[in-house]
C-alpha cells in the first residue's frame, strides 16, 4: 500500500533491482516492475503499463468500499429489525401485565366497590397505611397531597388520583376510612376491604404488613413497608418513592413520568 | 375505639413535641417534666405513647452513634 504513495520514484528505484526481489511485494506491483525490466524500451512502455494500474486499483477500492457499505447497510438493517421485535415483545409482556397484574378488587370509603381498571386512564398515587397510625402515615399521606396539589396548580398537566390503602381492614372500615381521609384531601380515595381482599392487594405491590400486640385498650400498632407508588394510565407500576424523597422531589419525577408517556393500551 | 382525627393527632404530637423539649432542656431527667409528660399520656393513645417513648429512645441512640460514643467490644479469646 505504502509503495503506492511513493510510485513514481519507487518505480524508478525498484528497476534497478534483480526481479526475484519483488515477488514478496502486492501483485501488481512485481508483475508491473518485471513487465518494466523486461521491456526497458523507453518510457512509453512503462507510461502505457503504469496507467491502467491507477484507475484499476481505485475502481478496485471503489469496489470494495461499496460492498462494504453494503454489508454494513444490511448488518444495521438486521440489528434495527431484531431491535423492533424485542420492542414488539415487551411491549406485548407490559400490555398483558398492565390488564392482570396489580389488579384489586376493594371498597372505597363511599362504599362503591373499586378495582384497578376503574383507574385506567388516570395517574395514581397509592399510598398503604391505617387510621391508627402515630406518626407516619399522616406524615406520609400529608407529602402525597402536597404533591397531588402542586401537580393541579400546573395548567396542562392531567389530575392525580390520591389513593390510600389500608393494612388494617379489622379496623379501618367504610366509615373509618371517610373519617380518616376528609382531613387529607377531598379528592383522596380511601379503600378497605376483607383480609383476604387487602391481603391479595398488599402482595400484587409487594407490601409488607404486619399487626403489632395488642394492649388493654385493643389498641395496636401495625406495621407495614413505606411507600409512595406511582402508576400510569395504563394501570402499570411505574415508580415507587420512599420517606426520603420529599414533596418536590416527588411531583418532579411524577412530571417527568408523564412528560414520556406513551399508551401501549389505545 | 376509633382513631384519633386530625385535630386529635395535632395536639397529641404537640405535647409530644413540648415534653420531648423538656427533656432535651434537662439532660433527659423524666423527673423534671413531669406536669408535660401527664399532659402526654392525656393527649394521646397508650400505644402511641409507647411507640414514640420507643422512637425517642432510637433517636437519642443514633444521636450517640453517630457521635462515635460507642466502641466495638472487646474481641474474645475465641474470635
């Protein structure tokens, strides 16, 4: 290759070399040299010979670039079509988890039976926790409104259904449930239900409850897991956010989230 | 025994928050505080009681903790 770049002088020096020396250099080359040994008749020999040779080699050079483009052309057209059906499947997986899983079947304060579906289309804010709670839970559910309220401040930006789940049921009924979550928010959805039903609630989102001793006033503490989860209109789980993350933190993720949502249901 | 509303969790945790301050202001001598602490237990629930007289503990370990005024014990013969 580099003898290329040097042609017109390498020609000139290589002729004075025995042939045989130039068996080991590319091809066309030695066969060029020989060709110029053996016909020492003037430069109009070698001029003839020489020529055909460039254009030769760039038609050569063009050649291959073009077949490597193309292999390379085909090679990125296979990888974006593998591409496309890996999004294709997921896409499938994620529709078929959004109608099955995280489904519930409970009571809302109001007594009006609810279940995921009832949400679709909307972005939930789900919070898990009992009436009885010292501390956290009022805390918590305080932090989920202001995040519910400074979301409906901003114009443009689709409402916010704040929900809160109990892991209380012996206690937290209906009436229990409306006490409780007037002081909140009017737009704040309790929801109650049998053990069994809270029970299939708390293990399709992965929370984990569990009732302290009893006292002499039947009082008990429960305690539970804490989070704050984010589902999508589609009814998916989108994003979960624990006691650190605060108010702002909070309604800026939940902005972003829908910012870059896309419907896989529609 | 229905759960505390909202007004009734607000005074809780205030007392709460005033005998807490008493017992900052007198290194921790329940002694002291005696008039705040019966206006405690008056205010709220026996479990809440229970429950923050456990987190205040835990609060004021963390605080020692993180003051580095615990060392590891001593390693056994064994170890």
């Amino acid at each position: 290759m580099l003898l290329l770049v040097w042609a017109p002088k390498a020609w000139h020096r290589l002729s004075h070399l025995k042939p045989s020396a130039l068996l080991w250099t590319p091809g066309g080359k030695a066969r060029h040299v020989r060709c110029q040994l053996l016909s020492s008749q003037g430069p109009g020999e070698t001029g003839r010979q020489s020529r055909p040779q460039g254009p030769g080699l760039r038609t050569r050079l063009l050649i291959t670039a073009l077949f490597g483009t193309g292999l390379g052309g085909a090679w990125l057209a296979a990888r974006a079509e593998k591409e496309h059906r890996r999004q294709q499947q997921r896409t499938e997986a994620l529709r078929q988890a959004a109608v099955g899983q995280g489904d519930f079947s409970l009571v809302d304060h109001q007594g009006q039976a609810r279940c995921k579906a009832d949400f679709r289309g909307q972005w939930v804010l789900m919070y898990f926790g009992f009436t009885h709670c010292p501390d956290i839970c009022p805390d918590e559910l305080e932090k989920l409104v202001q995040v519910v309220r400074q979301l409906e401040a901003e114009p443009g930006l689709p409402p916010v259904q704040p929900v809160f789940i109990t892991v209380d049921p012996e206690r937290d009924t209906v009436a229990a449930m409306a006490r409780y979550v007037q002081d909140f928010h009017p737009r704040l959805l309790g929801l109650t239900g049998s053990a069994e039903q809270v029970a299939q609630v708390s293990r399709s989102y992965r929370v984990y409850y569990s009732a302290g001793p009893k006292d002499e006033d039947q009082d008990y503490i429960v305690d539970h897991s804490i989070a704050i989860y984010l589902l999508s209109p589609d009814g998916l789980f989108t994003d979960y956010y624990s006691r650190a993350r605060s108010a702002e933190q909070i309604a800026d993720s939940v902005r972003r989230h829908m910012a870059t949502f896309r419907s896989i249901l529609d | 025994m229905a759960a505390p509303s909202m007004k009734e969790r607000q005074a809780c945790w205030g007392a709460r928050d005033a005998y807490w301050k008493c017992l900052d202001e007198n290194t921790e001598d329940p002694s002291r505080c005696k008039k705040l602490r019966s206006s405690f237990e008056s205010s709220c629930p026996q479990q809440w009681i229970k429950y923050f007289d456990k987190r205040r503990d835990y609060l004021k370990f963390k605080e020692k903790f993180e003051a580095g005024q615990f060392q590891p014990s001593k390693p056994t013969a064994q170890s």
